[in-house]
C-alpha cells in the first residue's frame, strides 16, 4: 500500500519495514499479535524503544509508523478499531538545523571550481573533480534531497532551461531552479562524461552513473567526497553534509528576503510547517531590521553613545 498508493521511497519503505518488525517482533514476545493488541499495548511497546535510548525523534517516527500500520489494518477490516489513536506522541524539541554562512559555502563552491578546473591526473580523477563541482552547484543551487540530486536522470541535462522537473516524495513532480553557473558546471561535466561513455561503448541513463546497484552515485559516496572537500576548503567535516547544504540553500533563501511559501514549494515540502524550521532565520532578520529602521531603536542606540561619551 504504501509503495502503490503513497508512492514511497525505497528509503521510506526501508524505514516501515524496520519499525513494523520490530513492533510485530515485540507483540511476538508478549504472545500477541496485531489483530488482538489495545492501546496499553503499545504504550508498552514504545516504553522498551525509549528504554533502548532512542531519541525522542526516533520514538516518534516508529509510532507513526505503527500508527499508519493500525490505519491500513482498520481501512481494510481486519480490526474494528485503531489502538494508537489515544496514543501520545513523545515530546520532542525540534533541533534548529546546522547553518553553514554564504562564506563558507562560497569556499567550497570556489575550490571545487578550481580543482575542476586542474587538467592533470587520470581521466576518472578528472571527471571525479568535475563531477563534484556539478554536484556541489545542483545542490546549492536548487536545495534537492540528496536521494533526488543523486538520482537524476540523464535526460536533466538537456535543455538550457532555467529550470529542472524533479520527481521527489510521493511520486509528485516539482520545478527547481538551475542557475547559470550550475548549468555551465554541469554542461562541462556530462562532455568529459559522454566522451568517455563513447570509447567504453556503456551509456548510462543516471546523470550521476556509478558502479553501485542502483546504477548511479550513492548517498554515502557523495556524502563522503562532500567531507573530503570541505577539508581541504579549511573546514570542520562534521558541519558539513550535503542536507546541510540543503539547509542551506533554504536559509539563504530567506535570509534575503524569499517568501516562506516559496521557499515551501522549492523543497518539496508537502506540509509548510516543516519548512517553519526555518523561521529562526526569518526572526534574526526581523530583529535586524527593526533595531536597523524603527525610530525608538534608533534613538536607544543615540541614548546610549551620548551616556558613554
């Protein structure tokens, strides 16, 4: 159901799929079973995931997966009633994403355009660069997933459009923009790419192909070379991972001005609350701003110089 009817991805299938086991394996244990379990039941359940030290975000993801569990249960007649639905979500305090500043973005994007640039090394060393510089300019500059940016189909690369049709979450479809220097990187890339695939005679239809068994550049590799990167740039790896970049693109965004809702539609986010997130950048750039032109603000700042002086 959920891959039929919701369009989920193979990673949010992989995660139902662990969540549901481990749920089918816990009602096992206590001689239940699905049909049969109430609410105190699950109360239970999710008492041993946070007994095992899971996160507050971890205990709340399993519940919604047992959640939507027991809901296909009840659709389709095989209960009577849903047990989750008294059940409480844990509390939870959502962690303001990392932040990288335009600076040290800047840094990244400058050094991967240079070592792009450097002709020496091996043919796959070459590529290796170019490809990173692509990858690096996509990501910045239209705040993809991951999975999307690594998935993209040879056929993104046609055209001179500004901007990319991207099948995201859900199976829906979404425009996301390409700037120039995105499209120029990404052009350099795919020649020394196509004139490679044509003395091998194996043309991939990944724009991101990779010896892998999905055929294409993986999270994990990307992730990786990301690091690698960001080190030789003079920065801490650990601040940096391509949903950082992500991160990102989106407080950039609107650090200068964008509209949430836009910012919304750019990401992919079915639910604007999930863009919210963000907001703390919306909240420093009022506080700015009101102490920059509000009159009363002003006149503090004035107070203030002329008690020092």
């Amino acid at each position: 159901m959920m891959s039929a009817e919701r369009g989920a991805s193979p990673n949010t299938l992989n995660a139902y799929r662990r969540d549901i086991k481990r749920y089918l394996g816990f009602l096992a244990g206590k001689a239940n079973n699905c049909i049969a379990c109430d609410s105190e039941t699950v109360r239970r359940f999710l008492a041993t995931v946070a007994d095992s030290g899971a996160a507050a975000s971890t205990q709340a993801r399993i519940l919604s997966s047992v959640r939507q569990f027991h809901k296909f249960l009840y659709g389709d007649g095989m209960r009577d009633d849903d047990p989750t639905a008294t059940v409480d979500a844990p509390r939870q305090n959502r962690p303001l994403p990392k932040i990288l500043s335009i600076e040290e973005v800047d840094r990244m994007i400058v050094l991967a355009e240079s070592e792009a640039a450097r002709k020496n090394g091996t043919p796959t060393g070459i590529l290796r660069r170019l490809r990173m510089h692509a990858l690096l300019e996509m990501l910045y500059a239209s705040g993809l997933r991951v999975s999307e940016l690594v998935a993209l189909p040879r056929t993104a690369a046609r055209g001179d459009g500004p901007f990319l049709t991207v099948l995201g979450k859900g199976n829906k479809e979404r425009l996301v923009p390409v700037s120039a220097r995105a499209r120029e990187a990404l052009i350099r890339y795919c020649k020394v790419l196509e004139a490679g695939e044509a003395k091998s005679g194996e043309v991939s239809p990944f724009l991101f192909p990779a010896a892998a068994r999905k055929g294409h550049l993986t999270r994990q590799a990307f992730a990786r070379e990301l690091k690698d990167l960001a080190i030789r740039a003079g920065l801490v790896p650990s601040r940096i991972s391509p949903h950082v970049l992500r991160h990102a693109f989106a407080s950039h965004l609107l650090q200068n001005g964008a509209d949430l809702r836009a910012v919304q539609q750019l990401l992919g986010h079915a639910d604007i609350s999930t863009t919210q997130i963000y907001t703390h950048v919306l909240d420093e750039r009022l506080r700015e701003l009101v102490e920059s032109h509000h009159p009363l603000a002003k006149a503090n700042k004035l107070a203030k110089a002329n008690k020092k002086s």
